[in-house]
C-alpha cells in the first residue's frame, strides 16, 4: 500500500537537500569571498562587512526545512510554540511519522 503523504516527503526531502546545498554554498562562498576583499582592500572591517550576508542568507534558506507543515495535521512538524526538534521522526503535533 502506498504512502498518501508520498509526493509530500517527495518535496520535503528536496526543500531539505536544497538547503542544506545553499547552506554550505553560501557558508564556504562567503568566507571565500570575505577573504578575498579583505585581502584586497587591506583594511580589517572589509571581513565582517561582506561576510554577514552570507550568514543572514544561510540562516534564511535553512529556515525553509525547519517550518516544514506536517501532511496530516498541518502544524510545523519538527517544532510547537515551546519547543523545537530538527531530528524528530514524528510531527510533534500528530504523531504522524516522517516519510
């Protein structure tokens, strides 16, 4: 018998992988380039100045998997309005398993 949540872990799984893809993308091409400025510009403020919207942009895109609505009950499934689990393999809110 097929899952009737499929096609909803389906795009869950690839929001999750794009994610986490921006995140090390933007964690490596931000130092990167934060350390390319500054060495060109010579001047200590250029590092923290190019650096910060890399991170700003990295906890944005990783904000996408984390507010993921369950298939069945439609609340955040890894998190309530106390609480918050990344690694939980069950809405925290239903109990429906993740697929």
């Amino acid at each position: 018998m097929s899952d009737p949540h499929e096609e909803h872990w389906r795009e869950y799984r690839r929001v999750y992988w794009r994610s986490m893809g921006l995140t090390v993308a933007f964690f490596f091409g931000g130092g990167i380039l934060s350390s390319v400025l500054s060495a060109a510009f010579r001047a200590p403020w250029v590092f923290p100045l190019a650096f910060v919207p890399f991170v700003l942009a990295t906890i944005w895109v990783s904000q996408e998997p984390m507010r993921w609505p369950c298939p069945q009950c439609g609340e955040p499934f890894f998190s309530t309005w106390w609480y918050h689990n990344a690694f939980t393999k069950k809405c925290l809110h239903c109990g429906l398993p993740k697929g």
